[in-house]
C-alpha cells in the first residue's frame, strides 16, 4: 500500500519471486523498495539458500546509484558479532546467511545502528509462549548511512486488536462488538500515550547525558523539541488545513482588490484636466523635440 503522494512517482513494480517484490520511486535518486519474507529458521536448508540466491541476484540488478530500502521479515537473530545494537545475545542459522549478505553487498540493518532501550528493538511476540524477538530488519546500502536519522520498531497488537473489533462490529452491529470495538480503541488511545511517555523520558535521559558532556547546544536543541519551541509563525496564513489557507488567501485578497484605495480615511479624488492637450500619436521625430 502507497501514499497518493507516492502513487504519482511509483515508476515500477517488479515481483522478483514468490517471496520477494520490488518497486521503484521517481527521485534524485531513484528509491528502490523491496519487501521480502525469509524462510523460518527450521526450513531445510535448500529453501533458505534458494531464497539468498534469488535476493543477491535482486539486489545485484538494482543501480548503484538507487537508494535500496529492502524491508522484511528476515526470521533470523543478529548478535553483537554482527550489528551494534541488537536484541538477542548470539546469532542463529538465518541471521548467519543475513549477516553474510550484509557483508557481500555493503549493507546495514538500520534498526540495529541505534542504541534503543530493549522494548524498542524486538520486532515479534509469538502468541503462544509470548516470547520476544528481533527477526524483522531494514536493510540500507552503506554509503546512505548519514541519510538515516532513527530507526525503531512500534507494536501494532492493540492497532491490529482495533481493525479485528471494527469488522466484528460491521458484521455484526450488536451491543457486544460496540463495547469490544470501545475497549480496543480504548488500548490503542493507551499504547499511543505510553510510547509518548517513553519516547520523552529518552529524550530526558539524552538531554542529561549530552549536558553532562557539556554539549550544550545540542540539549537546548532536544529541549526545544521537547517543549515544541519552534520559529515565529509571523506571516504564515491562519489555517487547519491547506484548504482553509488557500480559502484566507482568497478571500484577503478579494477584499483587498476588490475596495478603492483610501488616503488619511479618504477616498483620493483625481481631478480630470479641462485642457485639451494635442498629442500625436505618429512616430517620434528629431524635429519634434523641444529646442
């Protein structure tokens, strides 16, 4: 699923295999994305390397000069051999063909390149032993490294909880799915405040570090983020929306072109002359220059 936005630059989309797609963005440069499903890490062998094989040749046909976003679940663990900050403590089958894929074609998982509190890099919970783990990563060529501000996972149950409960209600339309959908959103409306209360005691934290450091600058810049310090909004139309700027514009200046100007609250009155003055309109001559 894209964006109208991005629907208007989508050039291409190419399913590479059964377990893989691509598509591509008009840019400068060129975004690839490509979305991926590995095999779990009981799949027998042959299937696994299949699938490499068929995601090298992939990203092999992609230009180097394209910024390559390759998105999945990977099913396989990184340890800190092989990535700086990751969930799990040592590095399984799969995460040992994903980490020899990072290293043949100069890639990074960008989810494992900031230090996060350990809630924000598992990626799966399995339903039945409600264990947690780390097999969903973002995979980015090595030279895009800078381009690459934060990278964070986010749990979608209570998001997932809320569609289960709307097409329960639509399906049903009683009492009891009114109240189920109520509580569903209920959770959702408490995760989004809990991940907004942790996302601001790590910024607490970065603020207390960085000024320990004497790195002044950059907690007053963490600060103002905190508090919502931003620039004068002088000049900027009134509006909610693009639709009620465009509607002030409109009508600001329909009432400004549409008066007469005024002088010390005056209309200006401009006499007509009562001369009749001769001009000509014929081409301009030396002779008809003043002497």
């Amino acid at each position: 699923m894209v964006s109208p936005r991005a629907r208007k630059a989508l050039r291409r989309v190419h399913p590479h295999t059964n377990r893989m797609l691509s598509a591509d963005f008009e840019g400068s440069p060129v975004t690839t994305v490509m979305s991926v499903y590995s095999p779990t890490n009981v799949a027998l062998i042959e299937e696994l390397e299949r699938f490499y094989d068929d995601l090298r040749t992939a990203i092999h046909h992609v230009p180097a000069h394209n910024f390559l976003i390759i998105l999945g679940d990977f099913n396989a663990r990184l340890g800190p051999e092989d990535a700086p900050f990751t969930y799990h403590t040592n590095t399984n089958r799969n995460g040992e063909h994903l980490a020899a894929l990072l290293t043949k074609h100069e890639l990074l998982a960008a989810n494992t390149l900031f230090r996060k509190r350990m809630g924000k890099r598992w990626t799966f919970q399995d339903r039945a032993t409600s264990m947690r783990r780390q097999l969903d990563y973002i995979l980015v060529r090595k030279k895009w490294r800078k381009s690459i501000l934060n990278a964070e996972s986010y749990s979608c149950a209570a998001r997932t909880r809320v569609e289960e409960a709307r097409r329960s209600f639509v399906r049903e339309g009683t009492a009891e799915s009114q109240e189920e959908l109520n509580g569903a959103k209920q959770q959702l409306f408490s995760t989004y405040d809990r991940i907004k209360g942790e996302e601001l005691m790590e910024k607490v934290k970065k603020v207390e570090t960085v000024h320990g450091e004497r790195r002044y600058k950059e907690s007053w810049k963490v600060i103002n983020e905190m508090s919502g310090r931003k620039r004068s909004r002088e000049g900027q139309l009134a509006g909610c929306s693009p639709e009620e700027r465009v509607t002030s514009w409109f009508t600001h200046f329909r009432d400004l072109l549409g008066t007469h100007p005024t002088v010390d609250g005056l209309r200006k009155r401009y006499l007509q002359s009562s001369q009749v003055l001769k001009l000509t309109m014929a081409p301009s001559q030396l002779r008809s220059l003043p002497q």
